[in-house]
C-alpha cells in the first residue's frame, strides 16, 4: 500500500455548511440509531464502499468479520478508512426538481481503526455489537466459544474526526415557486420492523421473546 | 492525485461466494429499488464515501449535483469510485451470536463516472433522477430552467464493474445449537412512508396528490 497514512481527511465543510456539524454527541445519536454503515477504504489505488454492521463503544465505533475476510485484514493493518452512517429519514417534494431533496441524518468518520486483541475487550466488544442489534438477545442465547471469538476480528475505530449533517424540515423553495398551486412538503421514511418470522428448523413451543 | 486510473478494481468474490452475483438484472433490480446509494473515491490517498441520490438509466447509474460542489468535480474529473447500494432487509437472529447476520441486498459499481453535458440528454437524465424519487411527480413541477439545469452537474457511471450480494432466509445454525429453547427466526426491516407532511407555506386548498 502506497497510501500516505500521515495525512489527515479533511472534514471542512464546503456546500451546505449550514447543515454540518461538529457535535460529538449528535455523530454518536446517528451511529447509535443504525443497523449499517458504509465502509471505504483505499486499496492499490481505488476505492471500495462495503456495509457493515456496527456498535459503539464510547468513543470508539466498532466494527467485526471474518479473521479470513480481505476486508477487514486490510482494515485491521491500519488503513485509512471512512466509515459513513446514513439515515434517509424523507423524500422533500419541493415546487421544483431542483429544489426538491431528501432529509437525512449522515455521519462520517475518518481514521486508522485498530484491531481489538484483549480477550476480555474483545468479548465486551462484540457483545456491544449483539446488544446494539437488539437490546435483551443476549440474555438469551449461549455465550461465544474461544473458537468463535478466534475467528472473528473487531476492530476500534476512533469518534475523532468526523462529520455529522443533519438536513430536515420542509421544502425551501423561492418566493416565485411558493403561490404553484403544487402540493409541497415532506413525504417520512422511516425503516419499519415488520412481523418476525421464526426459523423452520426451531422445536415447537419457543414464544417470541418479550425484546420482539 | 496519483490515483491509478488503469488499475481494475477486484471484483472477485472471495468470502461468501454463494451470496455473490454478476447478474446484470439483479444490480439494476438493488439499483432501483433505492433512494441512496454511498459514493466511495480517493482524495489524496484517502477513502472519502459520500451518501447520494441515485437512478438508472439502462446500463449506467446517474448521479447528480452542485457544480460548486468539490464532491462533483472530484468525480467528474474522472476519479476511479466505487458506488455501492444496500438494503437492509432483516435481522437474522440464530441460536448464537456468532451465527446471527442480516439479510440484505447489495451491490457495488465500480469504475470512473464522467459528466453528461449534452444538453438533452443531461435534461432528460436528471428528469430520470426525479422519476426515481417519486413516479408521477414530474407530471406536478416546472420544467427546469437552463440556469438550474447549469448549476448542476449530472454523471453517469458504466453498470458494467460491478459486484451484487443477496443474503436472505432463516439463520443457520449448526445442529448443536439447533435444539436449544430460544426463538430464532428474521426480523424483517423494510423502509416506510410515513403521512406527507404538507409545507407550511403552502396555499390552501391543494390536495395530496394521487401518486402520494
């Protein structure tokens, strides 16, 4: 790898400064209300975009796979990476296509993630990882053995530098466009659970558990 | 930036093989079917992966915007970038943490995007980007008008690079943990439209329209 690890991304805001922030707590409020984040990192030169689960363990985001994946051999060997927290939250339909976008809440986060060694770290770790999927699973399903532990990476990425943007609220369009006799406004999105549906190979008799 | 540009990325699927796909109808179906996607390039050295509005048109993904924006003319110099797209589709709990995954479908575009700047086709193309976010609505809104249409920049990027993953079913659990009392099953995620919110400054009496 040929990348200069030295330099530092640069997270100045440039277009739609208003909507950018800096605010540590409000970068961890979007990491913490998502199942996936994008990860991308630079290999022979080009770049790679791949989703992810994540956790965060204060002020660290977390991030795991396979001991055997490319991904994270690379990640874990120092890369820079940028992982990127997305939630589309609604479609604004403004009097034009020009004005019309989208409301979101995104963060990015630049820096070296580090593997988690540590048994005892990594072992918490991963189990943030659990909690965050679903808070109470872990109650009920065994602990991890040494070998599954063993073939799995985590790997700390640190909440330092990064770039939290929020755009909400309705359409903005100018004073010309506003009397179009055009329905305007905000159309929510919002990722749903839907009914849970149990495995086929499960013994009969096993109620859904109170976290579902 | 000496990003070089010649270099193929590696479209191998080397974990998870039985999951990958080169099927051209499967990337365009994952395409389609989002609002976002997560735009990955290099800026000296370093990964950067931005969330963007997307489209289809045929055999190329179309992104759009600002020409002020660094992000634009970053790409549309001719950067090497990877655009990946996932759907979130469940939470697959097994009998272990180990075991449990997500199910998702995603797929990843590589390759260099270059700008549309034929007139027509640029109108028609960002004409596509609104029919993406809401089918019907062009029928609604002004034409474009030629300075909005030059403040802004379109590119399109070859749907031919590309990498589409599809995980889906039940968990899958070796058989030692297959008797054990816990529920296990998927839980599945779907992104839902909310009640549009009107514009507060919107004139009375204009009803919702039919494709809302």
């Amino acid at each position: 790898m040929s990348t200069p690890k030295a330099v530092r991304a640069d997270t100045r805001f440039r277009r739609l400064r208003e909507k950018g922030s800096k605010d540590f707590d409000l970068a961890c409020a979007i990491i913490d209300a998502a199942f996936v984040c994008h990860v991308g990192f630079v290999a022979d030169g080009l770049p790679y975009v791949i989703p992810m689960a994540l956790a965060r363990d204060g002020k660290s985001l977390l991030l795991h796979g396979s001991v055997a994946s490319r991904l994270m051999k690379n990640l874990a060997s120092g890369l820079p990476s940028c992982v990127t927290v997305t939630h589309l939250d609604g479609l604004v339909l403004a009097r034009s296509a020009f004005n019309s976008s989208m409301n979101y809440r995104s963060v990015m986060v630049f820096g070296n993630a580090s593997p988690v060694t540590d048994p005892d770290e990594k072992r918490r770790g991963l189990e943030l990882l659990t909690d965050h999927l679903l808070p109470g699973r872990r109650s009920d399903i065994r602990e991890s053995t040494r070998k599954e532990l063993n073939a799995t990476t985590l790997l700390a990425l640190p909440i330092e530098r990064f770039s939290a943007k929020v755009s909400d609220g309705p359409p903005e369009d100018p004073a010309k466009d506003r009397n179009t006799p055009v329905w305007a406004g905000v159309v929510p999105l919002t990722l749903e659970r839907g009914k849970p549906e149990s495995a086929p190979d499960m013994p009969d008799g096993i109620p859904l558990p109170d976290y579902l």
